[in-house]
C-alpha cells in the first residue's frame, strides 16, 4: 500500500500538523471524494455555518494522482455546501493535484480563517501561510500570473472573495465549479493555495502499470466517445442529441427543446471557432475545446455551460456565451448555477413577480449582472444567493430548477426518469454526476433505453451512482467509464435492434436488481476491456480488487455522504424535484411527460436497503464497513 500523507493547516493559528489516517481506512476510500468525506464527517460538527471560520474544506488526491495512468490528473475539494447545507464535492482536472503530491502531500484540512487575505504555500514537504493582501481584488488569470508557472494554483476572484454562493476556485483553466468552493475560501481570506515541489510519485508494480496503461489508453482512442466524439466536438457534442430528444432546457425549463440549438453545437463551434483541442494531463481523450476571443486563444465553453448561459436564456449565439464563460472563468463563478438562477431571475420578470431587468433572449444586461454578481453590487447583489434563495424570498418555489438548493445541469428530465431520480436522490444536490449520468443510457449513449419508462430506473440509477463514485474517488475522469463500452455498439445503434434490446434487457426489474444486489459476486474478474480501473489501482497501490469491489466501494461512498447529510437534517423530502418537472408535462399533448418519482423512490430506497425514510439500514452500513 502506498503510504499517504495529509497537512491539517488552522489558518486562525497558523498551526501545521500532520493528519494520521489508518491504512485500513485509506484502503477502503482510497482518497479523492470518498476519504475526503470520511474526514469531513469525522471532523466537522453538525449544524456549522458553512461560511463560518469552524467550516472546514479539504482538498485532496489520490494515490493515482501524477503517475501518468490515463485520465487521472484529477483533485478534489469537499466541504460543506454553501448552497445546500450538505456535503459538498468539487473535482477538477489540470496539473495541481500532481503538483501537490510531488511537494509531498496527498490532501491538506484546511480550518479556521486568517485575519486577513492569505495564501497557502506547499513547497517540497514545507507549508507556509503568507500574506496575500496585494492579491485581493485580482480576477482569476491575474492572480495566477503572480505565481512561478511551474507551480500547480487553486485560486479565487472577486466572486469567491465576496462569497457569491456559487463561487467556483480555479486551478490554471479548469474549475472546482460546483457547490460554493471558491466561497468557502473566501469565507477563510484564503485567495489561493500554491504547489511545487519534486517527489517521485512511486507505483507498486511498474511494469504491470505500463503494460495495463498502454493497453487502456488504446481502449480509450478506440471508443467512438472517447475515441471519436469527445476529442472531435467535445462535451458540446451532446447539444444536438440532447435537442433531438427534447431534454435540452429552454427558457427555465419552460420548454425542452430549441430551433436553433445547433448554433451552439459542438459540430457548431467545431466548424467555426475551434482552434485546436486540448486536455488535462495524461489525459488521451484531448476533450477541451480552444477557441478565440478577442485576439486570443481561450478555453471554450462545455455543454452545461452551453445549454444554462444559452438555450435556458432563450440565447443561441455562440459568442456571446463564449464571452460570458470566460468572464465566469475570471469572476470564479459557476457557469450552471449562474445560468439557472438568472433564468429564474427572467421568468420571475415575465411572470410580474419581481422585475429584475432581466429579460429571455435578451443578452445585453448579462455580461453586466456576472459583473455585479461577482462584486455583490446592485441591482443584482441578490441574485448571487443562487435561486433556491431567490425563490423562497420572492416565491417561484414551484420553477426554481434546483434540488436541495444546487441547480439543475443541461437535461431535463421529464423525459429521462432516472436522470430525474438521479438529480432527486445526488448527496451534493442537483448534479448529474453525483445522480450518476443515467442519460447517458437514456439520449447519449449506444444503448436504447426508453427515457420515460420507470420500469428499472431505480436499479439502473444507484447502480450508475455508485460507478461515477467509486470513478471520481479513485481519481480517475469520469468519461473513463463511458469510455468501456464496447465499439460495436455504436455501430448497432443506427443498423439492428441490439441496442434496443440491450436496454430492454437493462430495463427488466428482476436482471438489474439482481445484478446490483449481487454485483461483487458476480463480477469477480477483472477484464480488460470492461471497467480497468481496478487493475491499475492494483498497479500502482497493491491493492488487489475486482469490478464487483471496486463498485462496492463507490456504494460505500455514496453512503458515508448520505450519513453527512442525515445528520445536517436531510431525510426522504429533501429527496425531490421541482414543482415543474413532476406536474408540468415537457410535451404539453402528453401528460405522462413528468418525472414519476412516486413511482421510483420507494424502489430505489429498496435497493439501496435504506428505509422508507431513506436512512441507510444498519445490515448494509455493516456490509460497507461504515458501520461505526
């Protein structure tokens, strides 16, 4: 087992020590959002502000972090939710993570907060505090060119130093963009952490990992969505689909589908913005998009930020998002929230409830509200409360699309029920990642599995949620996973009846349940093709773990966060939709067009062998270990 080493840093004090964690414990999470929630909810007291100095926020690696198996370049940061007042994780590609643990540590606590702005160096084993008073005030990109580019930058800018609910940190160009990360630094003084150093980062078994990496990596380039698709058009690619299937949301999700969505496509942007793609380190899928503006190469939008800022604002030209993501980018603002709070902010207007200015497929008052979001100035100081806030002050409860208080991403779910039960039952609130990127079954991917079914949902949907867990604890990126099916299926999809026959097979009650109930069981091996990580985990850890384990463990974390959660006070009616996605039908002609979570909850909790109020059973804490 790879030793690992975590600083716990109190920045009221200026204290340093060394934060002792058992092997069995790192074994069983082995870092990233799994271990980062064991310790959150080890250390953290029930009921604390998440803005107040006793919040605490971790950020961490994991033992696959910098050594070059593909995809895994990725950190994490956890905290409590600014937005949501549960656990909160945050994942982020870039170089940071590698930097950390080559200055020789694996994750770093962080507490208190420092009497004024400070910043966090970790240098070949030595962490100092510093004052960082000058920085204060700088946009994202100006506070990281005051740093040597050979160090690895997590930081923040206005938005986060006036703690904007949704504030993001930025680490060079990729973001901790979800949950109020750059906020909860703010709340600290704390306007950036810094990270250089020159460790070796060792693996178990070498010549195993260089075998199994060469091997993945071809797996990778050969799929159509890692292969093919992603390095093509990126996560845009999804926009056309996602229209087609009447999932894209349009107008706050008063309507699921655009005319002129294919002007912020990725085909779109591919043909006539894109300057060449990119990636994170180590990364051979090479998804980011490089375009132009104003003169200079910039990271181009993803599809949340795609469909939020456009579509949801009833906007469809590409440039103006362009912009307004890059100035998100240097505000540290979340694209998502942002765009699903300013269209509340719209329809509240609309609807003469509350004008706030703002208007649909009205684009000149935007880049001016991110302005004053981030500077929590007038007239748009509230809207940077996000819009569960905003409803409950203004009413609009019923079409605030946001669950637990974290906005919704790009898909609709009226008719993609386990993308709904998903974004319902997600510990971080409405993330389709933490609801385990079902769509991917239900529009995106080579599978065809009826999306307004509820048949099966409930299995399908814990049974992705505790892969996109056991992925992103591991470090890995999660289009890993979509990236082990099979090609062949792609090219079934468009010429036989496999893929619908697949779903249907996927779909069946008695298969799925089984499959998840049994599932260490029953995939014993590890199989090159289908799900590798285990193998590379054994690689560089030594840690022997089939597929049926490493999808334990991801059950394991999915859990350990809902026990967070259960003692801030979140049970069953935290686990809901809005108003309009459950009454209001997507297809007007066709009432069965709504997320039917009457129908999937109990047979989810079921599944998961909660109980009817959805708190995890003694039998199965036992069974993951988490039992104490």
């Amino acid at each position: 087992m790879i030793p690992v080493r975590y600083a716990d840093i109190d920045l009221s004090t200026g204290q340093v020590r060394d934060y002792s964690l058992s092997e069995e414990i790192v074994s069983m999470y082995l870092g990233g959002k799994g271990l980062a929630a064991y310790i959150l909810y080890k250390e953290l007291a029930p009921g604390i502000d998440p803005l107040s100095p006793d919040n605490i926020l971790i950020v961490n690696t994991t033992p696959l972090t910098g050594t070059g198996a593909p995809c895994t370049s990725r950190f994490n940061a956890t905290t409590k939710n600014v937005l949501t007042g549960g656990i909160a994780s945050s994942n982020c590609g870039g170089s940071f993570g590698m930097k950390l643990r080559r200055a020789g540590y694996d994750g770093l606590i962080i507490r208190g907060k420092s009497t004024g702005p400070c910043c966090l160096t970790i240098m070949d084993g030595q962490i100092t505090i510093t004052d960082a008073t000058e920085l204060w005030g700088l946009n994202t990109e100006e506070t990281q060119q005051r740093f040597d580019n050979r160090y690895g930058c997590i930081v923040i800018g206005p938005a986060g130093e006036n703690q904007v609910r949704y504030a993001c940190a930025v680490s060079g160009e990729r973001v901790l963009g979800r949950c109020g990360i750059g906020a909860v630094m703010g709340s600290k003084n704390l306007k950036a952490v810094v990270a250089y150093g020159t460790k070796s980062l060792p693996v178990s078994d070498p010549e195993s990992f260089r075998k199994d990496v060469q091997s993945w990596v071809k797996a990778l380039q050969k799929s159509p969505t890692t292969g093919k698709f992603l390095p093509t058009y990126g996560t845009a690619f999804w926009m056309n689909i996602v229209n087609r299937y009447h999932i894209l949301p349009t107008l706050n999700s008063q309507q699921v589908k655009h005319e002129q969505a294919d002007q912020i496509s990725g085909e779109y942007m591919t043909e006539n913005h894109l300057t060449r793609n990119s990636g994170c380190v180590s990364c051979p899928i090479r998804c980011e998009r490089r375009v132009m503006l104003d003169g200079r190469e910039i990271k181009g939008p993803e599809y949340e930020t795609l469909g939020l800022l456009g579509s949801n604002l009833g906007i469809t030209k590409f440039d103006w998002i362009n912009e307004w993501n890059y100035q998100c980018d240097l505000m540290g603002i979340d694209t998502m929230s942002l765009g699903v709070t300013l269209s509340l902010a719209m329809e509240l207007t609309q609807r003469g409830i509350k004008d706030f200015g703002l208007e649909f497929n009205q684009p000149e008052k935007i880049s001016l509200a991110i302005e004053k979001i981030a500077h929590r100035e007038e007239p748009f100081d509230e809207l940077g409360e996000g819009s569960a806030w905003l409803a409950q002050k203004y009413g609009g409860q019923d079409i605030a699309i946001q669950v637990k208080g974290l906005e919704l991403a790009a898909y609709d779910p009226r008719k993609a029920q386990a993308q709904g039960l998903g974004y319902a039952t997600a510990n971080r609130g409405g993330c389709h990642l933490g609801g385990g990127y079902p769509i991917y079954f239900e529009a995106l991917g080579p599978i065809e599995v009826n999306g307004q079914t509820v048949r099966g949902k409930a299995a399908l949907t814990v049974l992705m949620q505790n892969l996109m867990d056991a992925v992103s604890t591991s470090g890995y990126c999660l289009f890993t996973a979509l990236g082990s099916l099979p090609a062949l299926l792609f090219n079934f999809r468009e010429k036989s009846f496999i893929p619908s026959l697949l779903g249907s097979i996927m779909l069946s009650l008695p298969s799925t349940h089984l499959l998840w109930r049994w599932m260490p069981g029953l995939l014993p091996l590890n199989l090159k093709g289908f799900l590798p990580h285990p193998l590379v985990i054994r690689d560089v850890t030594g840690i022997k773990m089939t597929v049926g384990q490493f999808l334990q463990m991801g059950e394991r974390v999915f859990n350990m966060e809902r026990l967070f959660n259960m003692r801030e006070g979140f049970d069953r009616q935290q686990d809901c939709l809005p108003n309009r996605l459950v009454a209001e039908p997507a297809e007007p002609d066709q009432p069965s067009t709504v997320v039917h979570m009457d129908k999937m909850l109990d047979t989810y909790y079921r599944i998961r062998e909660w109980s009817n109020e959805g708190v995890p059973g003694e039998r199965k804490l036992k069974q993951l270990g988490i039992d104490n």
